[in-house]
C-alpha cells in the first residue's frame, strides 16, 4: 500500500512509506505459536504424537522468529513505532517471541540438535530476550509519562505487553537453573528470576485495575481492540507457571526450609491466582463474544487469544503436577485442546491478510476525474477557537495496526495522504514530545529563556 504526501517535507527518520511497514504486534504470531508447542510438553496427559506435532510446531516458530527480526530490522521503523502511543506497548512481543523459542529448543529441539547446541541456543535466546524484556518493561512506560499523551478511555490489554517479558523469563529462567553452575552464579539466576517475576506481577496487577477501570467506566472497546483483553489472562497464567516451574528447581540453590517455602507459595499463591485468571477469563470470553455478534474484523489483536490461553493452559498443568488433582489435569487438557483449535483459526486468517496485504497495489486515479483517491484532513487544538496545530505528527494505520504513512501538518493544519485503497483507517495524531531545561534567574535581572519543540529524527 502507497503512502502519503504530507504538506512539508517529513524528518529524514520518519520519511513516508512506500508500503505498509509491520510493527511489532506481529511477534505476537511467534508468541503464540511456541506456547502451543511449549505447552504440549507440561501436559499432565500425554497424546500419541503429541511431541511430534510441538516438535513441528516449534520449528515453524522458530522460522518465523527469523523471518519477522529480519524484516523488522529492514524496515527501520523503531522509532516510528516508539512515537505512536499504541504501537510502542507491543514492543514487549519481540522478547517474549524470543523466550517462547528459546525454552522450546531446551525442552523440544534437544531431541534434534542434541542437548549441548539446545542449551547453547536457549541461553544465547533467554540472555537476549532478558535484556530487551527488561529495557522494554522500564523505556516503555518511561515514554508513557514523558512523550504520550492519553485520554481517560486509553488504557487497553496492551498495556500489559511491556511488563509480561519479566515473567516470561522468570518462567523460562527456571529452566536453566539447574544447567547454570552449582554455587553463586546457580543462586543469582535463581533470585533474578524471583526479582523478575515480582517486577512483573505487581506492574501487571497495577495495568490490570486500570484496564478494569477503563472497562467500566467508558463504552466497550473498538472491536480490535477487544482481544487485546485475553492479555490479561496471559500475565496472570505465566506467573503462576513461574512459580510452579522456580519451586521445582529451588531446591537446588535455596536452603531447605526456604525451598520449602517456594513450594509452598507455588501451591498457595499459584491457586490463589489461578482464581483470579479464571475470573478474567470469563470477562475476556463475555467481551469477545458480544464483539463477535456485532463483526470482529481481522487483525494481529487476534494472536492476543493464543499465548495468553497458552500460559493458562502452562499455569494449570503446573498445579496439576503439584497437587495431583483431576480437576486441574482436565482442566489443562480442555483448554489445550481450545488454544490448538484458536491456533488454526488465527493462523487461517493470518495466511490469507498476508496474501492479500502482499497482492495490494496504490489505486488507480479515476481515468474519468483524473484524481486519485486522497485522505485530507486538519489538526486542530482543543481550546474553545480549535486553531489549527502546524508540524503535528500524523500516523495513518491500516486495519492491522501497520503504519501506513507519516506526514506532518502544515502552517493550517492541513495534512494528505494519497494512493490509498478503500478499507478502514486508523488515524492517529500527536504534538511534539516534552522537553525541559533548567536555569537560574537573577533576583535583579529579567532574562530571556527559548524551548525549541521538535519531532525526534533518528
């Protein structure tokens, strides 16, 4: 899809497209794909041929971990992404893209490549996965505070997706400890996954009341919008996987008694919270639902219905194997089998947005007017006389949440873009970023003190 023309010429960072440039949402495909794989293996029942189909599954994972990095690097859009307030929060799928597919060569791949090249590989993918996790969990709301400006009714399910990396590598974290060497590099790991998994519990806990605010106090989500709440149940679920899967290996670093005591919170706080997710899920089912009567369009919100089913599915066989009890055994078995049959489903409709969005081409002017469709508009204040804001920043994302084009307003507000196909957009709109400076005033004196406002530019 063509872009844009804007009024005046864009910062050479944020040039216009010429096509639709995917944001990070998309890891969100590789999210979900290794949880179906990963979460085979911690079924407390066994299928024929189970292990073969994670095995495989793993594998596509994998191949589209690659293919999404590379394309994404290529595009050089980080920026772009990082100034739009939405597309920023899914900067936390590419670390959990890289997580998922690091823990799935440890449990699945070591029976291809041999264990010595998995463990290799799943440190290498857990270490960088970490980092960015971490960087995302503190930059993203950094720049919620400081650049991004929010109405009352902002607050969505991707709120979440910036503080879910912590306890995703909590989680897979787990799996190293008894690979990392015996004494204090075994009990660092260990409290740094304990340290992550509470950076990313209370951080969710905080995100899950406002969306729960937002719910009840403003009208229902726009319909894409409206799976994002499924993420919820995600964070929820890994923090009770990461309890049950540190408890397990405690023992090995931690003093008896306080292993012990890491059993004992896996078992207690892990169905306390488990609870809650069932809680959650049933309002996630209840919003989808009433969506899907009204028309649920496609778009890459719809992978937010794989991991997070995934991670409940991992969280319940957790305390299955902890308790022994059927309820959790078949508990984790029903909704395996619902998260696999969601997997096709979303996988089908991804396939083919691909296909079409790859055939796509700029419309053809009308031979008969000799114009060319053209999407114009004004940015304007809100003060009572709404003068226009010149050099605002203008995003136009298509139906999928992918940047479409960029422009920046004229002396009247006015902005353009042309060669676009008749479909759905999301136009988004923001003034320049903050910025501060100090000074010292002279009790005697009257100084002059300038603030330039500018877009960043690379």
């Amino acid at each position: 899809m063509n872009s844009s023309s804007s009024a005046r010429p864009l910062p050479p960072a944020a040039d216009t497209a010429t096509r639709a440039v995917f944001g990070p949402s998309w890891f969100a495909a590789v999210m979900g794909t290794g949880i179906v794989a990963n979460a085979a293996v911690t079924l407390p029942r066994s299928l024929p041929g189970l292990r073969t189909f994670a095995t495989v599954v793993w594998l596509g994972a994998a191949l589209l971990l690659i293919l999404l990095a590379v394309g994404y690097l290529r595009q050089r859009a980080l920026r772009v992404h990082a100034a739009d307030p939405v597309a920023a929060q899914f900067f936390g799928a590419p670390p959990v893209a890289l997580l998922t597919v690091g823990a799935g060569a440890l449990v699945l791949g070591r029976r291809l490549i041999g264990l010595e090249a998995a463990l290799r590989l799943d440190w290498a993918l857990w270490s960088l996965g970490t980092v960015l996790g971490l960087v995302t969990a503190c930059t993203v709301p950094y720049l919620m505070v400081t650049r991004h400006r929010f109405a009352p009714d902002a607050a969505f399910g991707g709120w979440l997706m910036p503080v879910v990396p912590p306890m995703v590598s909590a989680a897979t974290g787990a799996l190293l400890v008894p690979h990392a060497p015996a004494g204090q590099v075994r009990l660092a790991l260990l409290l740094g996954c304990y340290a992550m998994l509470g950076l990313g519990f209370v951080a969710a806990l905080l995100v899950l009341a406002m969306i729960y605010g937002r719910l009840v106090h403003h009208d229902v989500p726009a319909a894409t919008v409206v799976p994002t709440v499924w993420i919820g149940l995600g964070a929820l679920g890994q923090s009770v996987t990461a309890l049950g899967a540190l408890a397990a290996v405690a023992p090995s670093a931690l003093p008896a008694p306080y292993a012990r005591g890491a059993a004992v919170a896996a078992l207690l706080g892990g169905v306390s919270v488990w609870g809650f997710a069932m809680l959650w899920l049933a309002l996630a089912a209840g919003l989808t639902a009433r969506t899907v009567r009204g028309g649920l369009p496609f778009a890459p919100t719809w992978w937010s219905f794989i991991f997070p089913v995934g991670a409940c599915v991992t969280a319940t066989s957790a305390l299955a194997a902890r308790t022994g009890s059927q309820l959790f055994t078949w508990a984790a078995v029903l909704l395996y089998v619902l998260v696999v049959i969601a997997w096709m489903v979303v996988v089908s409709r991804s396939l083919r947005y691909a296909a079409g969005h790859m055939r796509r081409r700029p419309a053809e002017p009308d031979a008969r007017r000799g114009v060319a469709p053209v999407l114009r508009g004004t940015v304007r204040s809100s003060t009572p006389d709404g003068r226009p804001v010149s050099e605002a920043r203008v995003t136009l994302l298509d139906p999928a949440g992918d940047v479409v084009g960029i422009a920046l307003t004229a002396e009247d507000g006015s902005y353009a873009f042309t060669g676009l196909e008749a479909d759905q957009y999301t136009v988004v709109a923001s003034g320049y970023p903050a910025r501060a400076a100090s000074l010292t005033l002279d009790a005697a004196g009257q100084d002059a003190f300038d603030l330039t406002l500018a877009h960043d530019e690379g």
